[in-house]
C-alpha cells in the first residue's frame, strides 16, 4: 500500500470520527435532557403526593414530620374528616345575619317553622370520616404500594427522598416547614456524566438545589416545588 492511500485512509477514518464527535455534541444534550425530563415527571408526581400527606399530616397534628415511617403510617391509619354540604346561603340570607353554624342550628332544631322561615329546606351539612388514603390517593395507592411514596423513581440502587422539617419564628408565631428532596445524582447517574456535571454546576452558580425539591426547611416558600417557580 503506497504513502498516498494509507493518507487518505487515515484522512477517512478521522473524517468519519470527527463527524461521529461532532454528531454526538449536538445529540448528547439533546438525549440527556429528554431523558432528565422523562424521569422528572415521575419524581414531581411523588413530591406533588408527599406534599400533600405533609399538609394533611400538619392540619392534624400541627407539625410536618421528616420520618417517612410516622408518614406512611398515617396515611395508612389516619381518618380525615370529610364534610357533605347541600345547599348554600344566599346573598340575602348572609345580609340578614344567618351564617353557617346558625343556619346549622336551627336545622338541627327541628323546628320546621324556623326552618321555613330562614328557607333553609334542603340545607344540611353531614360530617364523616375517611381513611387518608382513600381521601388523597384513591385509585393511586393501596395499603402495600403506598410504602413506594418515600422512593426517587428512577433511582438505582432505590434510594428515599431526603425529607426536613423546620421552623420559622416571626413576631413570637413558629411556623412549621418541611422539605422534600431528591439530589440530581439520584436519578441522571446513569447518564452522561459531564452533562450531569454541568447541569449540577449551572445550578450552583444560580445558587439553587441541584436536584428537584418540594418545600424548605429553613424559610418559608409556600411549599411550592422548585419547578413551579
């Protein structure tokens, strides 16, 4: 083989490579973000449904809880109060003084003529109690599955949700807070490790939690996600 063909050999086979390279710069952020994507709307999924076993667990308890254990727990256990309502006050009704707890009253009195006078004929309001659950996660959970909530999708080896609480004191009032978290290297490890590297730096820089995050434990936020904002 003389000097000449093994050149452009070598030219082709660099070519071909630098064409590979270049191929690959455009495609690999492409695929590592579709892919981020994907598994992030798992993930959100759950912390949307941890949010909301925090919230309830707080309306009873006062405080949120940082053990996924007392948690499930009590979405498995506890009862949530539920209230049917029939009827609604007017306009008028409301002007003439009448509200709910009175409009209550005088139904639960019996009194037909007090009731007809206040037109509350068909008012009601019928408390009853629900396992949490089936009150928050009817259809999406049961009994066994519901124990997969405190999980990162996409996370190998199976890894939990860092869950906090907190407090924060303004004017002598403390404030319960909870966080829920799960760090990029959870669920993108498998991917390209040098766009891993970048996003994970990017938000640094931004001085925000390189990963997905429901809550803060160290300041009030409303409980939003950081992909709500």
């Amino acid at each position: 083989m003389n000097l000449k063909l093994v050149m452009r050999v070598v030219l082709g086979v660099v070519a071909v490579l630098l064409a590979i390279m270049c191929y690959r710069s455009i495609t690999g952020p492409i695929e590592f973000n579709d892919a981020k994507d994907a598994r992030e709307r798992d993930i959100i999924a759950k912390l949307i449904d941890i949010r909301k076993a925090e919230i309830e667990y707080k309306n009873q308890n006062g405080v949120y809880t940082a053990s996924f254990d007392t948690l499930i727990d009590f979405i498995r256990n506890g009862k949530m109060k539920q209230v049917k309502k029939e009827g609604d006050l007017t306009d008028d009704q409301l002007k003439n003084g009448l509200t709910e707890k009175k409009a209550l009253a005088i139904v639960k009195s019996g009194n037909q003529a007090e009731i007809q006078k206040w037109g509350l004929q068909g008012f009601s309001r019928d408390t009853s109690y629900v396992n949490v659950l089936e009150a928050l996660f009817e259809g999406k959970y049961d009994a066994k599955t519901i124990e997969e909530l405190q999980y990162i999708p996409h996370s190998n080896p199976k890894m939990a949700f860092e869950l906090k609480k907190g407090e924060s004191e303004s004017n002598g009032i403390k404030l319960p807070l909870f966080e829920a978290t799960a760090a990029y290297e959870t669920y993108l490890s498998d991917l390209d490790k040098q766009e891993l590297a970048n996003l994970k730096s990017a938000q640094e820089d931004l001085g925000r939690y390189p990963g997905l995050k429901v809550g803060d434990a160290s300041e009030p936020n409303n409980n939003i996600g950081n992909w709500e904002r």
